[in-house]
C-alpha cells in the first residue's frame, strides 16, 4: 500500500508554504486537495499558489477544469491515483477539501447518481424546499452537512447526489481497506488570528484584482450554473457586478462567508483520521516542515 502525507486545515491557515518547504527537504511533488483551485482562471479567489511561490516544486491538480464544467470528487480519486502511481517518491497531498482526502482513501463505488434519483431530489426542492434537502443530507451524511455551503442549492444536491450514488463521504473514517496509507497533519491557528488572516487576504485579492478576474470569467464562460460560479469570493463579487450590492458589501460578504467556511472545515478535520494537529501560531513554515520532516523520520516513512 502506498502512502502519501496529507496537509490540511482551514483556509488562510498556510498549507501551501508549509507543504512547499516539506516537498524540497523530501525531494517530492505536491498535489492539490482544493476543490476550486482546479478551475483554469481562478487564480486570485481561490489563493492559488503562484509559479514564484512553488520553488521549482511540481504541482499537481491545479488549473485541470474549465470553470463553465463540473469536476465531483469521484473524478478526483480518479486522477490522483493515477498519479499516485506514477510516483517514485511519498507525495504530499495539500488542500483544504476534506473530502477529496476522503474519497482518495475510500473512492465512491460510483460517479453519478442515476436519472431518476437527480429529478426526484429536483422536485422535493421546488416542492418541499431546501430545508426538506438540508435534514435530508444531515441525516445521511452529517459530516458532509457540516463541512459544505449548506445554503447553497446546487451544492445541496450534488453532496445528496453524491451520497445516494455509492459509498458516503463520512464513511472515510473508520472504513476498512483505505486504498492508502494517510499521514495527516492538520494546520490550526488561534481563532481570532485566522479571522483577521481571512479579512487580510480578501482585501489583498480586491486589491491583486479580483473584480476584474471575474469579469473577465463571465466575459469568456457567461454566467454558468456550476460549482466554480458560486464559490466564495467569486458569487458575492457576480452580485456586485449585477448591480445588486455595493463592492463594500460583497468584501464583507466573503470575509463572513469565508469565516463560516472555516468553521465547517473544522467540523470536518475533527472527524478525520488525523496523525496530528499542530498549532501554526509564532512558528514559521520552516519550522513546521522541518517539524513534519523529523516525524515522518521517526515513524520510518522517510529517512
């Protein structure tokens, strides 16, 4: 069984130059866990890491998807294996999507949900309303209902979609026969330092330009009903773009959505099969890699 090392936590948190400085001391390759970072022209909203930034590491999985498409999590573990496997070297998983780590671990027995399973959770929506789908997947599977915009309607669906197709997300923990051996630490950081992380580089992405990264999305895909549209960051500045808030209301609606965010993807790590939380506070990422590093070292996984 092969086995990868996982960085998670929430975002704004530092994966990305904890997870770089680990890749140059094991000589290894990154690959991304952050369901929007896939998308090609998603580069300021989603904190892509920038060429500069990467070092000279290889980056996996990022700019793979065209933002006018869907890409669910079974299409995920499907990539990813494959370059798993063509790996020489212990890979570092990187991301804040939980459940992509989950659905590498136990992959879904399938992609899609059928036809009449998409309608039937179509009309319970239009007739019942979103709140009728909300308990319904907090029922099957809670640990997805705590961990996703669970206001949102599309996402509401497709995770429901997604659960009645195969194996449940929250069945990761726990489940026998993992395709991999997950060495997982999670990135935390005291709350109120992550807050005020969060409001810092959503102001930096308004500055860095990400008015015009949308307009320039909507201009080339149109306004598309997919997941990458109705991301953080990029649905409250497509309602300023509409005329339907100001851009200071949009700023402060992705500061507060992206802390609610952050507080579902906590929810989430608790229930995940983690090696260990380290606190970030007055530590360099550095120091943390090096931290990582001696670990793996210790339990035999590198030398």
């Amino acid at each position: 069984m092969k086995t990868f090392v996982g960085i998670t936590g929430t975002t704004s948190v530092g994966k990305s130059a904890v997870a770089i400085n680990l890749a140059k001391i094991l000589k290894t390759e990154i690959i991304s866990a952050d369901s929007m970072q896939i998308y090609k022209g998603m580069n300021i909203g989603t904190a892509k890491v920038t060429l500069e930034e990467m070092q000279g590491i290889t980056h996996h999985m990022l700019d793979i998807v065209e933002p006018n498409c869907n890409y669910s999590s079974f299409l995920y573990q499907q990539d990813v294996s494959s370059i798993i496997a063509q790996m020489t070297n212990v890979p570092i998983v990187v991301g804040g999507t939980g459940f992509y780590f989950d659905s590498l671990l136990c992959p879904p027995e399938f992609g899609d949900s059928t036809t009449d399973k998409k309608k039937e959770l179509q009309d319970i929506l239009a007739t019942q309303g979103l709140s009728e789908l909300q308990q319904m997947l907090k029922q099957i599977d809670e640990r997805t209902y705590n961990e996703i915009d669970i206001c949102n309607p599309k996402r509401v669906l497709r995770a429901l979609e997604i659960a009645y197709s195969g194996t449940l997300r929250s069945q990761g923990k726990g489940k026998s026969n993992p395709r991999y051996n997950m060495i997982l630490y999670v990135l935390q950081r005291n709350r109120q330092d992550l807050y005020d992380q969060i409001d810092n580089r959503v102001d930096c992405m308004i500055e860095q330009g990400l008015v015009n990264e949308v307009q320039n999305l909507i201009d080339k895909y149109g306004y598309c009903d997919t997941s990458a549209f109705s991301a953080i960051g990029y649905k409250e500045i497509i309602e300023y773009l509409q005329g339907k808030i100001s851009l200071n209301d949009a700023i402060d609606k992705i500061k507060l959505n992206t802390r609610h965010y952050a507080k579902r993807q906590i929810t989430y790590y608790k229930k995940m099969d983690v090696e260990e939380v380290i606190d970030v506070d007055g530590k360099t990422s550095e120091e943390i890699a090096l931290y990582i590093y001696k670990q793996l070292v210790n339990k035999g996984i590198v030398v």
